[in-house]
C-alpha cells in the first residue's frame, strides 16, 4: 500500500468524515464565543497533553477489562470495540472506533475542563482539539495496522509496539503515538523481555471456557477466537473447500 492509497481509505472512512465536520462545527462555536487568547491555548494545551494518559487508562482499564463481557447489555459494545480489532487486527471496518463510543468519551474527558478554563468557547476548543488530536490517533492506527511501511524512525517504532501489542502480548505497550504512560506505569516492554507469546493476544482473555458463563461474545462471532487470524482465515478456507468438494 502506498501512502497515497492510505490517506484515500483513511478519509472514506466515515468516522473520520464526522471528526472533521464536528471539529469545524466546534471551532465555529468558539470563533462566535471567542474564549482569551491565552484560555483558548490553555483548552487545547490541555487536551493534547493529557490525551496520552486518557488513552492509556480508557485502553488498559476499560478496552482490555474482564467485565463487559460479562453482562449481555455491554457484551456487544465490547466486542465491536475491540474484541473485533484483537481477533482480525487488520480488519478495516473495526479498525476505527466507533462513533456512538468516541464521541461521548472525548466530550467528557475534555468538555468540563476546556469549559472551567475558558467557558463555552474554552470547551468548543477543548473538544475541536480532541476531536483534531483523534483523527491524527486514527491514521497513526492505520500506520500500524494497514498493509504500510513507515520511513520515519518514529513511526516505525511506534507500529513496531503496537504490532506487540497485537501479536505477541497484549498485556502492554497500550499506546498508540506516545508511550510514557506505559512507561511511567511499568507495562512498556520489548518482545525479548518477553520469550513467551500470549495465548490470549487474539481473545483477550475471553476464552472458551469464559464463553460457557458468558455467551453473549460467542454467540455473536460465531465461535471464540484461536490462533493468528491469517490461519483461522485459512482453514475456515479449507474447510469450506472440502465441504464443496463433498
């Protein structure tokens, strides 16, 4: 995949679409109620600086939980979340967050402060900026998840973690652009500090001995995820070829 044909999947995506036009829409609301010149920097200072550890908490604690699984009225929200994007990392159309997830998460984790610094225009340019900062996150993600080699030593270290993250164990590097969190909380690591792979990188720890207490994921993907996608892909392959054969 060229770089070109990276950024043409990134903006067809309609996610990205709704980010952008909300984002205008909030800065229209700040330029009709213009916050200070030095409230308005504080807003967005605010949100790119604390979008890191915002991430890291949401990812570690919320994302990577044992316990939306567990009710049938979280069960689905969990999977589309991120059971999915675990299970087939590389799959496009979970790739993004979505929407009725995102948008509720940005506007409460910057709304209230943007709003304390610099009244309505301090929260319009608190969320324009974490709706700004998202997109960026995003097509850092597709970076790292899409058939693309980065040139930029940054970007090669950051898709280099992530790909740890996702197929060798999941139980750390949760960063997507930046890593101090998981550094100033201990689970940064490189995949020779850990020998042994995960067996829960693709599952999450949603297994199917899980599955007989809490069948709400099962059900809906048609099974518990084993093994790398690319073989699961394979022999499901396999199996219907022979079921044709038959």
């Amino acid at each position: 995949m060229t770089l070109r044909e990276l950024v043409v999947a990134y903006f067809q995506y309609y996610a990205i679409q709704a980010y952008l036009l909300l984002a205008a829409a909030s800065i229209a609301v700040a330029v009709w109620n213009p916050p200070s010149l030095a409230a308005g920097a504080a807003a967005a200072a605010f949100t790119v600086l604390a979008y890191p550890l915002i991430w890291y908490l949401l990812h570690r604690y919320v994302l990577h939980s044992q316990w939306m699984y567990k009710s049938p009225l979280t069960a689905r929200t969990w999977k589309r979340i991120h059971y999915d994007h675990h299970q087939d990392p590389n799959h496009l159309e979970v790739l993004f967050g979505a929407l009725y997830t995102t948008l509720p998460t940005i506007a409460i984790s910057v709304l209230p402060v943007g709003w304390l610094i610099g009244g309505m225009g301090g929260a319009a340019v608190a969320f324009a900026t974490g709706l700004i900062v998202t997109c960026l996150y995003e097509f850092a993600h597709c970076i790292q998840h899409l058939s693309y080699k980065p040139k930029h030593p940054l970007l090669v270290e950051m898709k280099r973690r992530h790909m740890a993250h996702h197929f060798h164990d999941e139980n750390g590097n949760f960063g997507i652009t930046s890593f101090w969190p998981d550094r100033l909380f201990g689970t940064l690591y490189e995949r020779e500090d850990r020998p042994a792979k995960s067996a829960t990188v693709f599952n999450l720890g949603y297994t199917d001995e899980v599955a007989m207490d809490y069948p709400w994921v099962s059900d809906m993907s048609g099974g518990v995820a084993k093994g790398h996608p690319r073989k699961r892909a394979a022999a499901n392959e396999n199996g219907r070829s022979r079921q044709d054969a038959a």
